[in-house]
C-alpha cells in the first residue's frame, strides 16, 4: 500500500512543513502491540515528536489504545527502543533520531478517520505549539535524564541495597550448608559437610611434614645411569666391608676356641 504525505505543523501558519508518511500498518505475523486493521504506521517522524503528542493529535480520529516507537520498521525494533530505559540509575533515553510511530486504536474505523486527516497539527486552539523544541527542549531534556530526584534515587538505593543483602545471605547460608551453587560450585565453609582443616599451626605442621614424606617417596630412584653406576659401587663397597668384618670374626674365633687339637 502506497503512502499517504502529510505536513506536519507546528504553528498555524507554518508555510514550509516538515512531511510525515502515514499509511494503514500490515503485517504478516501478529503481534499483539500492533493488532491488524487497527493500527496506523507513521514514518518519518521527528526526533522532538513525543508520545503524549501522537495521542494528542490522533485522539479526534478515536480512543488510542497506545503509541509505540522505533528507529525503524520491524518486529523487533520496538522492544529494542525501550530496552533499558527503565532499569534503575540509568540515564538512558531514547536516542534523538527521526524514527517511526505505530498508533494502536480501539476500533478500526479510527483508521479511516487517521487517513483522512489533512495535516498533523502539534499547536491547540490559541496557536501554542503543543511540543516543546529547541532550548526549551534540551532544558528539560537535562533536568529530566541528569538531574536525580533525591527521594527516587534513595528509594531506588534501599532497594538495591535490600536486593544485595538478601542475596548475600543466601550465599552465606549456601556456605554452610555446602550447597551447590547455580554455576555448579561448592563453597567450603567452618561448618556442613565438608568443613575443611583448621588453621592452626599444629595442623598446619602435620601437613608440611606429610608433603615432604610425600615429595621424598615420589623421588625416583636408580632412574638414571649414573644413578645406578653408583648404586652399584655402594653395593660393592658394602659388600667388601662385610666381607672383611666376617673375616675378622672368624679370626676371633679361632683364636677364643679352648680346644686346640693341633
């Protein structure tokens, strides 16, 4: 379906206007925040262009159901504008960028009466544009995103306090108990199951001597050739020594013997 140009005013007598694309929205798969023959696609849509002021404006064609932005056409485009605007001491907002607009109306003859309107007028009834431009725009832009409200900010602080405490405890009481955690480690504790050693010195000293009883008894021995050339001297050595002590007491012997026949 072809597009429908529309000027979009900011004051009743603007004479060149910035052009807004608006046609009836289709899509092949369904998507409950865009429901089919309800929904007007607009695009082209000014970065300064709010939600509040899409309402404002298509709320003569009929009651709004709501209005959802996106930097772009597709599916998942929306979910990508809001996604982490809303999380806690964030300054993130959307980014200051023409994007698209889905309008979702209650019935769908609201489509008929969007499509037949002439212009998109963002002024009221004494001539007062309804959106806020320029300075003005970027005044209230900081004193929103930057300026913190002391009474949100602690409160969103005990919060996150309180969700790190909590989750603290249970860390100590998996601890304890020995328990396995979500990335499948155990943590040893004084107590449970498995408590460890003491850190005494005695202890610690029994462990010492069994690591250096250990080290000698892992020693390899006779592994080399030198290793065993002089293991095999050693044994020669020893083996002489005894030979020459028995030698000395059979020579004892024979002389302590009483009886001498010859």
């Amino acid at each position: 379906p072809s597009y429908l140009v529309v000027p979009l005013r900011t004051t009743p007598d603007a004479k060149h206007c910035h052009s807004v694309y608006i046609r009836e929205h289709f899509i092949r798969l369904m998507d409950p925040n865009k429901p089919k023959g309800r929904t007007l696609f607009l695009l082209n849509v000014p970065p300064y262009v709010t939600e509040h002021a899409i309402k404002q404006v298509f709320s003569i064609a009929g009651s709004i159901e709501s209005v959802k932005f996106a930097a772009k056409p597709g599916k998942e485009e929306t979910a990508k504008w809001y996604e982490d605007i809303q999380a806690h001491f964030s300054n993130t907002r959307p980014t200051f960028v023409f994007k698209v607009a889905y309008v979702a109306f209650q019935n769908s003859s609201s489509i008929e009466k969007a499509l037949a309107m002439k212009s998109i007028d963002l002024f009221n009834d004494s001539g007062d544009c309804v959106i806020k431009t320029g300075m003005e725009l970027w005044h209230e832009e900081y004193d929103k995103n930057f300026l913190l409200d002391p009474e949100k900010t602690m409160a969103q602080i005990r919060k996150k306090i309180t969700g790190h405490d909590k989750k603290e405890r249970i860390a100590a009481k998996a601890a304890k108990n020995s328990d396995v955690d979500a990335d499948g480690w155990v943590t040893i504790g004084k107590d449970g199951r498995n408590a460890g050693f003491e850190q005494k010195e005695s202890v610690i000293g029994r462990l010492e001597k069994k690591f250096c009883v250990d080290k000698k008894t892992k020693e390899l021995k006779n592994f080399y050739t030198f290793q065993i050339r002089e293991s095999k001297m050693q044994i020669i050595t020893e083996m002489r020594k005894k030979f020459e002590e028995d030698k000395s007491k059979i020579e004892l012997l024979k002389h302590s013997r009483r009886f001498k026949p010859f």
